[in-house]
C-alpha cells in the first residue's frame, strides 16, 4: 500500500497484490487497526497530503495530481472531508 497509495484508492485495488477479497481486506484492517480498510487508505492519502504541504511549496493542483486525484477539485472535497478543513487553510 505505501507503494501504490497515489495510485490505488479503493480497496478493490488491492485485491490481487494481497490475493484476498476487499471484504477480507476490510475485515483484518478492522481487527488490526480499528476503521474500515477504507477509511485507512483515505487517512493515509491525507497523510502524504499533509507531510507534502507542510515541507514543499507544491500547488494544491500539483499535489493533487501527485495523490492520483483528476481534479483539484476532487482532492480538495475528500481533504475537507477527512480533515473538515482545505489544504491551505491555516
């Protein structure tokens, strides 16, 4: 997942590199870390987001493009989502 998480954003994505089913996938991430496999690839994605704002002068459109995202737009609405603020607020 570190590898591909720009590129891979949904848990069926990973289906053939783990050889297990996306509910399979959900259900150990839920045992492991406690939220839906899902939910761990959207918190990892803001992660990378936050680490790449915080020590580049990256435009939002750049890091978003960066992320995998097709349109700025999109990144900012799943940021504020996950984050309830947008990538440049202070």
């Amino acid at each position: 997942m570190e590898a591909d998480h720009a590129r891979r954003h949904h848990v069926r994505d990973y289906e053939q590199a783990v050889h297990a089913s996306a509910r399979t996938i959900d259900r150990v991430v839920r045992r492991a870390r406690g939220m839906s496999a899902k939910r761990f690839l959207d918190e990892r994605i803001v992660l990378e987001a936050r680490r790449r704002l915080a020590t580049t002068d990256t435009t939002v459109a750049a890091l978003a493009a960066q992320l995998g995202f097709t349109e700025a737009t999109n990144f900012v609405k799943f940021y504020r989502r996950l984050t309830g603020t947008t990538p440049r607020a202070p």
